[in-house]
C-alpha cells in the first residue's frame, strides 16, 4: 500500500497545481463573460483554439520522448541536454518565421494581427519551458512544479483583473495620467494576450537556469531515437487537438457568418462547465504516468495498473453525476451573463466526453510501455476523422449541439479501439464487470437528473447518494480498510 500511498501523494500535489490554477481561471472566465460580448468571447475562442494546435507542434512529442528516455538511459544529462536543445531552437526557427507571416495567419484565421503576435510570443515562451516543467516531473519534485504553475496563473489572473477592471476606472478617474495612457478603449481582448504573454515570460525567467546549467552537448543519435519515439506522440497530438478543439474553429466556420461568433462564444463558456472533469483526469495523468514508466518492470505491473483504473473510474463518475446534478447551480458561478445560459444543454455530453478521454489516457498504458506509439497516433487519427466528419455534417444542423455530440462519439471510440488493442499488446486485468457497472449507473442517473428532472433536487440528490451507497456497498472492504489505517 506505500506504493499507493505515494501515487495519490504525488497526484495530490500535481492535482493542486492543476486544479486551482484551473479554478482560479474560473474567476477569468466569469470576468471575460461579464466584459465581452458572446460574439467578441467567441473571437478570442477562435484564436485560442488555433494555439493549441500549435502547442502540440511546438512540443513535437518531445515532453513524453524525454520521460521514457530519462527512465531507461543511464546518462540522463545526455537527455536533459539534448531535449533542452531540441526545443530550443525549434521555437526559436519558429519565433522568427511566425512573425514574418504573422498578417498571413491573421487573414487567414479572421481575426486582429494583433491578436496573433502576442499568440506567437506566448507559443514561444511556453514551449521554451516544456523541458524545465517535464524535469521537475522527473525528478519527484511535485511541490517546486505545483508553485511555479500557481504562481503563472496568480500572476496572469492579477493581471487581468487589473487590465480589465481597475485600468478603465483609474483612466476615468485620472484623465492625462500614466493609466489614462496605457489604458486603450474596447481593446478587451488585446489586454487578456497581454496578461498571458507578460505570465509566460515570469515563468520562464523563474525556469531559465535551467538552460545556463547544461553541462552536456546536443547529442544526434540520441535525439533521432527520442524524435523516433515522439514523433507519432506529436501525430496523436494534433488528432487531440482536433479531437477538442477544432469543433470551436469549424463552429466559426460552417455557421453564417452573422451568429457563428456569438454561438462559439456560447458553447465555449458552458463548455467550461466540463472542467471538473478535466481538472480530475489532467492531476491524475500527471501523478500517473511518470509513475507507469518507472514501475513498468515490476512483476505485479498489470494488476496494479488495473486497480488504479477501477479507482478512477470510481471517482470519475462520481464527478460526473454531481457535476451534472448541480449544473445549473455551478453555471450561476462560472457565468452571470444569461445570453450565454443557451448552451447548458450539452453540458453532460461534455463532462461524459471528458471522462472517456480520461479513461482512454490511463487505458493508454499499454501502447507507451511497449513503444507502440504509434498505435496511439492511430486511434488518435481515427478519433480525428469521427470528428472532423460528425462536425461537417452535424453543425450546419444541430449548431454546437452536433459538435458535442461529435466530442463523445471520438472520444468514446478511442476507449474502446484502445481496450480492445491493449488486450491483445498488453493485456491488463481489468474488473469490467465493476468498471462498466459504475460507468453505467452513473450515466443513467446523470439523464434522469438533467435531460427528466432538471433542477429537482428531489430527485437529482438522491440519485448521488444512492450511486455513493452503491459504491460503497461495492468497495467496503477496501474504503474500510483504508480509514482503519488514517486512524
């Protein structure tokens, strides 16, 4: 159980660095929902989904490349050095030959030149601080990694709240001072990539020794053997980045061009709403997977990865069925502004998309730990295309809907091509009379609550008790097990 015990220890602190920078973010997006428009909201959504995309390129794999190589290598300076290297000058090449275009990608994603320089800059400074971030990780360091991630994100909402709140105020009061003239009327949305931008360059100051403290050179056949490894990891990447990201750009896209804005605007902030889930499954891959590299040689590997899937599994879909019970309690919270209330109804679509996508990342085990990545590019593309084609064909219809729907149907099917593959690579013992029992109940309780009963919490809050009694009444041994050794 010491194993465990320092699992969910380090997943903790990687869970705090996640989740309240995440919560801290809700504080942004009900600020960002009371100052723009849907439309203008909806704008910045756009531009933000393209830097995903982008992210995902400026890494190139090389994030997960220097886990399994800093795990198997003994020299793991070598790895440290040549990764650092790596990245760095790739985001320099791209620094330069972003910016030279820069008007191009304006024009061709509809949106401010402005907008998209300030995305270039914050693409560069984030993308110089992957390798930093990945050592920390490495090195068992969860608590220096949790206080630079909560400090960018402090820095970044203080910023904020100074540039959207106080600025126009101090401008009002104090015309022909220093605020009145830093202060640039409806320049909202340039002021947000500006708090972003000055945020990632804190981070990367803090994190810059790292570059001053390699004591090893670029090493070629090393990085040809971690770009082997990582390039199908990058490949999976941009089919994650379509998978969760496109649908908004796509929106922008097929619907007419007067309401298209306005309606990425609305979906975009109830799909905020699915970030309880995210913030479970993004501390839990954190804690997770340097732990699945570093135990994968041990005897009793499958049966330990099995157990930790029926826990998340668990937890999972407890958050999913309270998410969903108190939904429009929660939206009261994260947005005041009513005209974007519209979207709510793909709410439990997407916290159950979510929570597929974080089954299939810890079903993923099985295809890192035998260096078949590029199987995962392959499901990856497969959950690429489902998306790409259920969004063509669904939005011009169903609008934001049919992109929900089309976020479940890819991410369902990933967790199931993965399971069914890892059976026959790896296979792993899973209790799937358990998992599926929990995952189902959980599902069916989450439709009566909302899409039959919504906001009757008559019904919606015995229904959550009564799935906590039935994962109780399952799991007593352990839960009771547990508490006699707290006490």
């Amino acid at each position: 159980m010491g194993l465990y015990k320092n699992l969910f220890k380090q997943t903790a602190i990687y869970g705090l660095a996640t989740v309240l920078p995440r919560m801290l973010s809700f504080f942004l997006v009900r600020l960002y929902t009371s100052k723009l428009p849907t439309a203008e909201y909806g704008e910045m959504t756009i531009v933000l989904s393209w830097m995903v995309f982008f992210n995902v390129i400026l890494s190139y794999g090389m994030e997960t490349a220097f886990f399994r190589f800093y795990n198997s290598e003994a020299d793991k300076k070598n790895v440290i050095a040549t990764s650092t290297i790596s990245i760095f000058w790739s985001t320099i090449f791209f620094l330069f030959g972003a910016l030279i275009f820069r008007e191009s990608l304006a024009s061709y994603a509809k949106v401010d030149v402005q907008y998209i320089t300030y995305s270039i800059w914050i693409l560069a400074l984030d993308a110089l601080v992957i390798i930093p971030f990945s050592k920390l990780r490495a090195n068992q360091r969860p608590m220096k990694y949790a206080a630079i991630k909560i400090g960018n994100v402090m820095v970044n909402l203080i910023l904020n709240i100074f540039f959207l709140v106080y600025l126009p105020q101090l401008a009002t009061d104090n015309p022909h001072s220093f605020a009145d003239n830093l202060y640039i009327e409806n320049n909202e949305i340039g002021y947000i990539f500006i708090a972003n931008l000055l945020a990632s360059l804190l981070t990367l100051v803090v994190l810059s020794p790292n570059y001053f403290n390699l004591d090893r050179r670029f090493d070629k056949l090393m990085w040809k053997k971690m770009m082997q490894y990582g390039l199908p990891i990058l490949v999976a990447g941009i089919a994650f980045a379509v998978n969760e990201h496109f649908d908004k750009i796509l929106l922008g896209y097929l619907l007419p061009e007067n309401i298209a804005k306005s309606e990425v605007g609305a979906y975009s902030a109830c799909y905020k709403l699915g970030l309880f889930m995210v913030l479970f499954a993004t501390a839990f891959r954190l804690g997770i997977e340097p732990f699945f590299f570093s135990h994968s040689g041990n005897e009793n590997a499958p049966q330990t990865y099995a157990v930790i899937t029926k826990y998340f599994v668990i937890l999972g879909s407890l958050i999913l069925l309270g998410v969903i019970v108190f939904a429009d309690i929660l939206k009261l919270m994260l947005l005041d502004n009513e005209s974007y209330w519209e979207a709510m109804k793909v709410v439990p679509l997407i916290i159950l998309a979510n929570f597929f996508l974080g089954i299939y990342n810890n079903l993923s085990v099985w295809y890192k730990l035998t260096d078949k990545t590029q199987i995962g590019a392959y499901i990856s593309i497969v959950g690429a295309i489902l998306t790409l084609i259920l969004n063509y064909v669904l939005i011009p219809k169903y609008s934001y809907f049919g992109s929900a729907i089309a976020t479940i149907v890819a991410y369902g099917s990933m967790m199931i091509i993965s399971y069914v593959l890892g059976n026959k690579y790896y296979p792993i013992p899973y209790d799937m009379e358990k998992i599926g029992g929990y995952l189902g109940l959980s599902i069916l309780f989450s439709i009566i609550s909302f899409y039959v009963f919504r906001e009757n919490y008559f019904v919606g809050i015995p229904l959550l008790i009564g799935f906590m009694y039935f994962v109780y009444h399952n799991e007593k041994e352990t839960i009771l097990g547990i508490l006699k050794r707290k006490k």
